[in-house]
C-alpha cells in the first residue's frame, strides 16, 4: 500500500512535462541536478537555526537592545485566583458583561476586581518589548544576509536580465553549488518560522502566516525537485528584497527613534508595492504561466506551482492592504499602529503599571506617525 502511494506520489507525469523522466535528471558528465533527497537536510539545518537564533538574540540582540536604552515595564500580575484562571484558560481571555457578574459571584469579587484580573492576565500573555525587538533583529539579520547572498547567486545569470531563458532547455537544467545552498538555507530558515512560531510573537494575521509559511516550504521544495530552480531563486530574492526594510523599521521603533522607523516605512511600503504587486504578477507570474507552455503542454506540476503562488499572491495583496491602509491614516495625520498588533491593556489611570526608566516603549509615538510592530513575513 505505502509503496502504491509512494510510485504514484513521484510518477513522471505529475512533476515533469510530457516525454521526460526522473532518469533524465540523472547526474552524468559531471553535470549535477537537483534531487528530493537533497531536501533531507533542511530539518537538522532548521534545528541549526533554532540554536543560531537562541545565542544571536542572547549575545547580540540583547545587548544592542540594552545600547538603545530599549527597556520594560513593569507588569503587575493578576493574583492567584483558581476560578479566574479556569475561565481564563478554558473559556475566554475576554469575558461578557454577564460572565463577570458570575464571576464575581464565585470568586467573591467585585465586578471591577474581576475585570482588572483579566486584564492584568492578558497583559502577562502578551509579548514584552525586549522579545520583539529581539525577534526582529533576527529576521532583519537573516533577511539581509539572504537577499545580498541571493543577489550575488543571480546577477550574472543571463535569466536576471531575459526571463525566457529561464526556461531555456528546461527541465535538463544542471545546479551549481551557489544555487544548491541559497535553496537549502532558504527553506531551512522557512522551516524554523513554522517551528517557533507558537512561540514567536503573535499578531492578528497569525492565521496568514502559517499559510504563508507553509505555501513558501512547499513552493521552494517543489521548485528544487521539479527543477524550476532558475525560477525559484529569482522569486526568493523578490522577496526578500523587502523583509528585511520591515523588519529594520521595526527596530527602530522599538528603540524610539519614530523619525528614522517612518522613513525606512515608507521605503519599505513602496518597496513591497513594486515588487509584490507589479514585478512577481506580471514578470515572475507571467513567466512561469506562458512561457512553459511555449515548450511543453501544461501538466500537473505546471498547474501545482502556479496555484501556490496564486496562494501567495493573494496574501501580498492581504497585506498590501494593510500597508496602504496604514499609509493613509499616516497621511490624514491620525496615530497609527501596525494593523496586526494585539495592544498592550494599560491601568495607568490607577497606577497599577509604571514605566521602568522611561524606557523607549512608554514614550508614545505622536504626530500621525505610523507604530510598527512586530511579525511581519508575509515572506513570505
């Protein structure tokens, strides 16, 4: 049975065009292609990654945090409370007007305490400044390397300047040692997103980036063994070319320097715009959608590739609304938070939560500029 499954699973007819064979992807005359089994290697390097981050955000995030005075608040936590945290963990971090009045009845409290309980709970759950700033200087870090690494493996490829000749001679298309390790380090780093991110910081758009997430592993694993690599490497530094802008703002917005967040913002907007709303629709989409099928009849693996990346299309047009939405608060003068944050509650009327050192984060951001916050790869 599983044999049955795994013959159908890699029969010619669903990843290669018509008349061609996995024994044509053969290495021969010291030309090397690409195979599944190279993909095998991902998941030890994504645990790699995991232990790489752990020390860059412990030995080199932190202290950089500390250097741009980025500091906490102090927190008060909601006392013990047995009957609270039941409701809280199995019912809702937010509960209705009807359940507080039940609450209080059990618990013995007032109305008021029980909703001062919840949320001085919600806030001990919610992401502190110091983790942010960290997680965003990793992927700032990576995305940088990334796309500076995948621009050097591309520039001099005759299909960075002629997309037809990414199909040139396709699907007997050899790999150089540049190409093999951009593919492998790109879907490694892809594989760790999608293992820390229960524990990463959540946003609203949490459900779009496991979409995300998983739509670029298998894109980038597809394109590797069907060999649409010349294709793929041009779409991994597409994207790339942005990530890392965002994730720069970020930075700066948690260290409080608002002037310098709001102008690699609007860098980084119309960034994303040109290359996720122009140049992969109507370059990359349209080269991967007609000019295949100048050299061969479309077949499964044809139609495959392009659905996954319909799939991340629609999430740049997702977030591209988000953005543009952003920028128009920004430009009629209102205050402005990324749409995706999930706001700190604060109690400072009754001086239940004091800033610590008047840290960058309990300074607000005025003016109409925009406050970003954390998460962003739409990365894709």
């Amino acid at each position: 049975m599983l044999q049955t499954l795994y013959d159908y699973f890699w029969w010619e007819r669903l990843w290669l065009p018509v008349n061609l064979t996995w024994a044509d992807l053969e290495d021969r005359d010291g030309r090397v292609y690409a195979k599944a089994s190279d993909l095998y290697i991902t998941l030890p390097l994504a645990l790699l990654f995991l232990i790489i981050r752990y020390f860059f955000e412990l030995y080199v995030a932190t202290p950089l945090a500390a250097l741009l005075n980025i500091k906490e608040k102090t927190r008060l936590r909601a006392p013990p409370n047995a009957i609270l945290e039941h409701f809280y963990l199995t019912s809702g971090k937010q509960p209705k007007q009807a359940e507080v009045e039940l609450l209080s009845r059990q618990s013995g409290l007032s109305g008021r305490q029980v909703e001062r309980w919840f949320r001085r709970r919600r806030n001990q759950d919610r992401p502190s400044l110091l983790k942010k700033f960290r997680e965003a200087s990793w992927r700032f870090t990576f995305y940088l390397i990334a796309f500076i690494a995948g621009m050097a493996v591309i520039v001099d490829k005759p299909w960075f300047y002629d997309m037809k000749k990414v199909w040139e001679g396709y699907p007997i298309q050899s790999t150089i040692p540049s190409q093999y390790w951009y593919y492998m380090i790109e879907l490694s780093f892809y594989w760790s997103l999608l293992f820390s991110i229960a524990s990463d910081v959540k946003r609203k758009d949490f459900k779009e980036q496991i979409i995300h997430h998983v739509a670029t592993i298998i894109l980038i694993s597809f394109s590797w063994f069907a060999n649409y690599i010349r294709a793929g490497t041009l779409i991994m530094a597409l994207h790339d070319s942005s990530d890392y802008l965002l994730e720069s703002a970020k930075m700066f917005n948690y260290a409080g320097w608002k002037n310098t967040c709001n102008n690699i913002f609007i860098v980084f907007a119309i960034v994303f715009i040109i290359t996720r709303l122009v140049i992969l629709p109507f370059w990359i989409l349209h080269c991967t959608l007609v000019y295949p099928l100048e050299l061969y009849p479309a077949f499964f693996g044809y139609y495959f590739f392009n659905c996954m990346m319909g799939v991340l299309q629609l999430l740049h047009i997702f977030w591209a609304y988000l953005i543009l939405r952003m920028a128009h608060k920004f430009i009629t003068g209102k205050l402005v938070e990324d749409e995706r944050s999930d706001r700190e509650e604060t109690e400072s009327s009754e001086g239940e939560e004091a800033a610590v050192g008047g840290g960058a984060k309990s300074r607000p951001l005025a003016n109409g500029h925009p406050v970003l916050s954390n998460n962003h790869r739409k990365n894709d």
